[in-house]
C-alpha cells in the first residue's frame, strides 16, 4: 500500500508547476518556415523562447520590441509579429519566416 500512495504522489509531483508559484506556465509551440527551407520551431513560456533550429537549440528571453515580441541571447534574437517572425543566429539572418499553421 505504502508503494502505491509513494508512486502517486511522485507522479503528482512531476506534474507541478515551479516551485512556491502554485501555478504551471503555459507553453505554446509555434513552427516557422524560413527563408531557404529551414524549419524553426519555437517554444514560447512566460518571458522566455526556446528556439529549435536543426541540430542547435537556442534559450532566449524577452527583450524591449517597439512592436511584436522579441527574445534574444548571445548568439541569436527572434523577433515576432502575427504570423510572421525575423531568426538571427549568429549575426545571420534567416528570415522572413512564416509561422506555419496546423491543417484543422
């Protein structure tokens, strides 16, 4: 019996937000088309982006936009607007990209 009540509460655990905020953060993952064919895609939490580009993986955070989002690091800055968003990774730009909307 103990097993079962230690099993549960691990999983319940697992499915908690962080710590002391008593609230889970929404991620939302967006797919963009880029210039040249490349696929980006994008997981946006809180003031945060995580950018999957091929085999890199990019953490950036929100930064001060005059207009759309914008979320950078040292190495690269993604700049959103609507549907549509601008990739720089390492000085190059890879864009215009195209959010790509799933077939409902």
């Amino acid at each position: 019996m103990n097993r079962y009540c230690l099993a549960a509460c691990l999983a319940l655990a697992g499915c908690a937000g962080a710590p002391g905020s008593g609230k889970e953060l929404a991620v939302r993952e967006s797919t963009y088309l880029c210039e040249g064919g490349r696929l980006a895609v994008v997981s946006f939490s809180g003031d945060s982006a995580r950018v999957r580009l091929a085999n890199d993986t990019f953490e950036l955070q929100r930064a001060r936009s005059a207009s759309g989002a914008r979320y950078s690091s040292e190495r690269a800055i993604l700049h959103t607007k609507d549907d549509e968003a601008l990739l720089t990774i390492d000085g190059r730009q890879l864009g215009p990209c195209q959010e790509v909307k799933p077939k409902s």
